[in-house]
C-alpha cells in the first residue's frame, strides 16, 4: 500500500486513481503524517461491504426457528428441578 500525503493526493489525484485500476494497489492519504483516508479498488471496498453484512447482519434471525425448541429445553429444567428431592425450589 503507497502512502501519500494530502497535499500530493490532491496534485495527483488522477494518477493515484489510475494507479489504483491498473495495478488494483490501495492508497493511503495521509495528512501531516497521520492517516485520514484510503482509496480502495472497487472490488476489495465491495468485498468489505458485504463481510460487514454477513457478519452480524446474518446472524440476526439465526436463531429464530429455535424458539420452540429451547421453550421444550426450559420446560424440562424446571420439571426435573421440581422433581429434585436434594433442593427446595420456588416455581
């Protein structure tokens, strides 16, 4: 990855972006020597977008279809703590 300035981003800025299709090399802008901005091909920006949506975008409704299963899962706790003879419990 080239790190530029901001000052030579701007001067150059239609060099870096065809350096950036030709070459599908990322660029760093920098602005007194702190970085502020990258400029990615489109490709690796579009791979990026759509990992940050699969990440916890698709696990959102994952659990959704177990509703039934973990209510039969919590049913039998509580019949085999009531059916416990070493503890008293309150239901």
């Amino acid at each position: 990855m080239e790190i530029v300035p901001i000052t030579r981003a701007k001067a150059r800025f239609s060099e870096i972006i065809a350096r950036l299709i030709h070459q599908k090399e990322a660029v760093l802008i920098t602005r007194k020597r702190t970085p502020v901005a990258a400029i990615v091909p489109y490709a690796e920006w579009v791979e990026r977008e759509t990992s940050k949506q699969e990440g916890l975008a698709a696990a959102a409704g994952a659990l959704a279809d177990f509703d039934a299963d973990i209510d039969e899962m919590i049913e039998a706790v509580y019949a085999a703590r009531a059916k416990a003879k070493d503890r008293k419990v309150t239901l």
